[in-house]
C-alpha cells in the first residue's frame, strides 16, 4: 500500500465505468486503444481512482506534477512552460483523434 498523492495534469479526463473489470483492467495496464492512441502521438496516460469505492478515471495528456511522499516533495513550473504544455498537448490530441478540449486537472489520490 501506497501513500496518498496529488497529481496535475493538462489533458482530458475520461470517465470510466467502475462495473466494465476489462476496460479499468486495459487503462491500468495501458492497453487500452485510448492509451495506445496517446503513446502513439507522445502523451501520457493515467488511470486510477480516488479512494476505494470511487469512480475510476482516465487521463490522457502530459503530467504536469505528482506530489506525495512517495513521489515528488514539491513541484514548481513556470508559466512558459505552462503554455508550451498546452500547446504541445492540444495539437497531440487532436492528431490521436480526440475531440475534447484540453483542461488543468488536480486529483487527489488517495490510499485505501
């Protein structure tokens, strides 16, 4: 068992549905034809939940920071490379064939 986490990511957020044990399992190993269109143009995917019991998600974009004992103490950008990030990631986006627009997501993740 982990430690709790933070993450930002600029990119898309999908739902996923907690009762499809195929579709979280593919996410989580990145096998998933979302996953595999995203690696194919650069990005990164992530997959997971909030706690136990929570729905699961997937994002596909570029991680702009994980935060949590177990991972980065601390995380800073500037906002250059803030808007190179966008940039980067709605033109990649776009060329692996996803329509929604691009958001700065914030997640806890928490341990259960």
């Amino acid at each position: 068992m982990g430690a709790d986490s933070f993450i930002a990511v600029y990119g898309i957020k999908i739902a996923l549905d907690p009762n499809n044990e195929d579709e979280v399992d593919a996410c989580d190993s990145r096998t998933d034809p979302r996953c595999l269109a995203a690696r194919k143009v650069g990005l990164e995917s992530f997959s997971g939940r909030m706690t136990d019991g929570e729905d699961y998600f997937l994002y596909i974009g570029k991680r702009i920071a994980w935060v949590g004992v177990e991972n980065e103490q601390y995380s800073a950008q500037t906002i250059e490379r803030l808007l190179s990030v966008a940039e980067e990631v709605a033109t990649k986006l776009k060329a692996a064939g996803f329509s929604q627009l691009p958001e700065l997501h914030f997640q806890l993740i928490a341990q259960y």
